[in-house]
C-alpha cells in the first residue's frame, strides 16, 4: 500500500529557514500536499503541488518535487516563532476513490527565538 | 466564508456506550471525508462521501463505524459500543471541484 515518510522533529533558530522532508512510495501519486497542525486545532492547508511540477513557492513557503526519488520537501524561509507546529506531508491519487489522503506521521517543528 | 465545522469538540464516553460525532461542510463542497489522528496510528483515511453516490467505506476499521450524509450535506460518523481504542480526533473534511481538501477542527472523543 502507500506509504509517507517523515522525520519527526525539527528545531531551527527563528529567522532562519526550516527544511521539512517526506518521502512516498506510490508512484501514481498525483498531488502532494503540506498540512500544518497547530496545538488543539485541525489541519491547515498550506500548499500543494501538482506531481508534474518540480518546485511550487507560495510567498515564505517553496515546495520541491522529486518525482524519480518520490521525495517533497517544505522550505520556509525566515522562519518565525507562529511556524511552530506539526507539519504533514501527504499525497494523493487518481487511483484513490476520491483523492483521498494518505499523510505521513507529521513532522514537528519546533522555532527557538 | 465559514469553514468546516465539527461537534461535538470534545466527547467523553464510557466503553459500551455509542456516539455521533457531527460535521458541516463548506456550503457547497459535494466531496465529504473523515480521517481519524491517534497516537498510535497517525492519520487515518475513514470514509468518503461524493454527491449521491455509494460512499467509499474502505477505512472503517471495524462494523460498530458507520456514517451518513443526509441531503449532501451534513454528516454523522457514529460509533457503536465504544472502546477504549476508538480514542481519537475525528476530522472531517470538505472538498469541492478540486484537489484542496479543507479540514474542520475536529472532536475529540475520550473513552474511559
């Protein structure tokens, strides 16, 4: 079945950047997506990237795509203390009814000032 | 605009007992999903909902889970003779045409 990867935490110095890995195994993946969950809340959307593109920014934020080693990153640069949070990779595919999500186990990012 | 909302936020049962678990769409929104996050298994796909078709109910772990979207919109997940390891946030999350999939705040549910 699929399977989503990712380190589990992350501390970084506040107005550095923070470089968030996650690694998948289903090649059909058709979206991947980046969650972030802050303490007692849902999950947010924070951006996506279609899996024919290698490299998506969205103000601070800069997904890469390497389709051939199925590794996504998040970048956020200039990174403040509101970043700290669980961030979620996770994809999705055609083949899934639905689109559904399959998430990695969250990777928590911690911001030191 | 309003998003996704969930209710109860937070649940407490004792084992045995069953609940319903609530959750309002984005007006509009005609794709409908639940996820469950715990401790010991992360996020994990529940069922989906698309407009008037057969929902998928591939990730319901077990029969005592069941679910039903009444007019397209509005959702219950019930769980049925509660135990101890149905604890968990329940997600829901609403989709429209797209691939963004847009989740509520969740409920958590605590069984004792």
């Amino acid at each position: 079945g699929e399977d989503v990867e990712q380190s589990l935490f992350l501390s970084v110095r506040e107005g550095d950047s923070s470089v968030i890995n996650c690694t998948y195994t289903d090649s059909s993946s058709t979206y991947l997506y980046w969650y972030k969950q802050e303490p007692g809340a849902g999950l947010q959307l924070l951006t996506y990237i279609f899996s024919n593109m290698d490299m998506k920014q969205d103000q601070r934020l800069t997904v890469l795509l390497n389709k051939k080693d199925k590794h996504l990153s998040l970048r956020i640069a200039d990174t403040q203390t509101g970043d700290s949070a669980i961030y979620f990779c996770a994809e999705s595919s055609f083949k899934a009814a639905g689109n559904k999500l399959t998430f990695g186990g969250g990777t928590r990012v911690l911001v030191k000032p | 605009g309003a998003g996704v909302s969930q209710s109860p936020s937070n649940k407490v049962t004792e084992k045995g007992k069953d609940v319903e678990l609530r959750c309002d769409p984005i007006s509009g929104h005609t794709a409908l999903y639940w996820y469950r996050q715990s401790l010991g298994q992360g996020l994990e796909f529940l069922i989906y909902f698309q407009g008037n078709s057969a929902p998928d109910k591939s990730g319901l772990p077990s029969d005592r889970f069941s679910a039903e979207r009444t007019g397209g919109s509005v959702s219950t997940l019930t769980i049925q003779r509660t135990q101890q390891e149905d604890s968990a946030v329940y997600l829901c999350a609403s989709r429209a045409v797209g691939y963004e999939q847009y989740f509520g705040p969740g409920t958590r549910l605590t069984v004792t």
